[in-house]
C-alpha cells in the first residue's frame, strides 16, 4: 500500500462560544474548511478540479450533533460550505470523543488503496449549545448509556473518578497521596503548556499546583470520586481539519517533503466499565487495550518509544493521562508517577505531554479532538507550532479514545527517514 502524506489543515480558536456569536454548524464548518485549505496549499477551485477526476472525498468526525445541534446526516453539510463539494464524495464517521480519528483512518485507507488522492477531514463538535447538566447527559450516550449514564448527573468524571479507585486498587503498592499528587501536577502540566497556545481554551486562565492539589473546596469541587474540577477537561465548541494525499499528488504539485502516517492502532475494549476492569485483571495494565493499540502503531511503524519525541494524549481526565504513560511505555505499569516527578513529560522534558496543552488545557469539542491531536503532532513534526513547539522533533505519537477507553486510537506521525 502506498504512503499517506499529510499537507496540513487548521484548528477554530477553541476559546470561543459559538452559540453566543449567534452562529452555528454552517459557519463552523465554513471557517475551519476554508482555513484548513489554505493552510493545506488548497482552493476550493482544487477541490473543483480534483472532483472531475473523482480524486477527492471528505471525511466528517462528529459524536452527537443530533442532541447539540439537532441535526443528522452532518457528511451532506459540506456541500453548505461551498459549491466545489458539490458531487463530492462525503460521509460522517462517529466513535464518542474518537470520531475524528475513525475519519482519518478511513481517509488514510482511501488513499493507500489508491482510490483518492486527496482526503480532507474535518472534525467538529458545538457543546456550548445546552447547559453543563443536560450536555453531561448527552455525553453519556459515549458509555452503556441506559446502565452508566441515564439518570447520572455528569457520568464520565464519575467513569473516571472510578478509573482512578482501580489504579489504586490494582496497583496496592502505590500511595494515594503519591498518586493524586501525580493527577495534581498533570493538571498543571496541561494548564500551563496551553498558555503557549494561542488556540488553547484555558489560556487565558489561572492554575497551579495548590490549586490542582486541594481538591473538594468551593475553588476547586469533586466531580466524580477523587477528581475535581482541575482533573477534567473542557466543554468546548470547535472543529480541526486535516488534509492528507497520496504520494502521486504531492509529486504532481511538485510539494517537497511532508511528514507521512507512519503507523496507526485501532483496539476496542469492552463497552461497560466493569467489565475492562474485569478484562485486566491478569494483566499489567490498567487499560489493556490501549496498550496494545499503542503496540500495535509500533508495530506497524518499526519505532519504539524511544523513537518518539512528542506525545499528545485524551486526557479526558488527569486519569486517563496518568493511564497513558504507561501505555505508551514510558514507564513500567503502575509506576507512572516516576514520569511526572522527574519532569520526563515537562514541556521541557525528554518526552513531553500535550505541549499544546490537551483537552485540559486546549480544550475538547468531542468529534474534533482526534483531528487536533493529529494537526498537532503535525505541527510538531514540521516545526510550525510556534509558542509551544518542541525542538528537535521526528516523529510523534497520538492516543486518542472514546467513552470510558472502549475507543482507542492511536497514530504515529512523522518525517520520512
């Protein structure tokens, strides 16, 4: 199969507040596919031209804009963009908070099959429509919704306040303190890279590790167990795009060297909650299926993590974060902490963390999270993400996962050897 190619694409400042704009799905959509063109050296004239050749097609990530915005069918809405989608192949692909990494891989496989040489994808999601409680439960919809999420208020910190009980229960020999002191400077860690970004939700806010380490006051209330306000992530609207083509595109526009999809991982693990923690039971990992999608983009892509010199990763909630550590091999199971207190995943660090400032602190429109990962790695592999780029780096690594880790995607990106 042939190499996937990635030309570029943008991200929708993820401060803003659509609704409050007076804007919706449309003028998203019309922002972010116009600036993610020109961003990947594209007109929609190209996209005019491409399609007489049927050479082009458009990916759609979104989770629930069936509750936020009342509407299905979303792929068709491409064609409200612009006349030049007209005719265009186009499709909404849908996994809870990894919608748009199942659009990229479809988009990836499109092009390695040779049936399209140019893919664009967009991922979006408008959050800000309803309040904090009713959003809470549509988002439950991204677990067993009638046996974890109907009639709980704000499900998924309660999911992974209890992912956090079960580090502690799985791991005896990790102190509490230790650990929740961990989540605690996580949470800081994410906060303060966003204040690099200048497309970052949190930027502009204020957090540090007595903040995030005094959980349960009125600064900082309990969410879902142990987690607090400082441990989740945001409510925010937005959309990223990314573009990708086959090698015999960039040969034909004569574009010299762009980074390529070097490996991908896809696990699904058990829907209900109970039921991974069942799943793990003999094995290192808390979250066994990460792991493996992780392994499995390894695998595919002849690197190891010593290859890897930025990661982005779903910190949903610092413990998902503190869950990925090790699933990336950064550290031996259980053994995580060692990560954080050295400062290995720093900005500054050897193997940094979300130095965009991830969904704590850049934010997270569910559907368009896998996609701004995945612009970010970009970014970092080209050497244009400006405030917050790290020096020096080849490849990158992305986790991004959907409901409580059912979803779980993984991507490695990075310059041609």
């Amino acid at each position: 199969m042939s190499k996937v190619y990635i030309l570029g694409g943008t991200q929708t400042d993820f401060e803003r507040n659509w609704k409050k704009e007076g804007k919706g799905m449309v003028a998203l959509l019309k922002e972010a596919m116009t600036d993610g063109l020109e961003k990947a050296g594209l007109t929609f004239d190209d996209v005019r031209k491409l399609n007489v050749g049927n050479r082009v097609a458009c990916f759609v990530g979104n989770f629930i804009a069936e509750k936020y915005a009342d509407q299905g069918h979303l792929g068709a809405f491409l064609t409200e963009v612009d006349s030049a989608f007209y005719g265009v192949p186009s499709a909404r692909y849908e996994a809870a908070c990894a919608s748009s990494s199942v659009a990229i891989d479809a988009a990836a496989t499109k092009i390695k099959l040779g049936d399209y040489d140019v893919a664009i994808v967009v991922g979006w999601e408008l959050m800000k429509t309803v309040d904090s409680q009713i959003g809470g439960d549509f988002l439950g919809r991204a677990a067993y919704y009638e046996k974890e999420g109907k009639g709980i208020d704000f499900p998924f910190p309660k999911l992974f306040g209890r992912l956090a009980d079960e580090t502690l229960k799985k791991y005896p020999e990790l102190d509490e303190k230790r650990y929740m002191d961990a989540l605690a400077k996580i949470s800081v860690i994410n906060y303060s890279n966003a204040k690099r970004n200048p497309l970052a939700q949190t930027r502009k806010w204020f957090m540090n590790y007595e903040q995030a380490s005094t959980r349960g006051t009125e600064t900082n209330m309990l969410v879902g167990g142990k987690l607090a306000l400082s441990d989740c992530s945001q409510v925010t609207d937005g959309a990223a795009v990314v573009v990708l083509c086959s090698e015999n595109f960039l040969q034909e526009c004569g574009i010299e060297r762009k980074p390529i999809i070097k490996g991908f991982g896809h696990r699904t693990a058990p829907v209900l909650f109970d039921k991974k923690m069942e799943d793990n039971e003999s094995g290192p990992y808390t979250l066994p299926w990460t792991r493996q999608a992780v392994l499995d983009a390894y695998k595919r892509s002849g690197l190891t993590v010593g290859d890897i010199d930025v990661f982005e990763t779903h910190d949903c909630f610092t413990s998902s974060e503190y869950a990925a550590i090790s699933a990336f091999g950064l550290t031996d199971p259980g053994k995580e902490y060692e990560a954080v207190e050295s400062g290995l995943i720093a900005f500054d660090g050897k193997k940094p963390i979300n130095p965009s400032g991830g969904l704590i602190g850049c934010g997270h429109p569910v559907g368009a999270s896998g996609a701004r990962m995945f612009l970010d790695l970009y970014k970092q592999v080209t050497g244009t993400a400006g405030g917050y780029q790290v020096e020096g780096v080849k490849n990158g690594i992305m986790l991004n996962i959907g409901g409580s880790a059912t979803t779980n995607y993984v991507f490695i990106i990075g310059q041609e050897d």
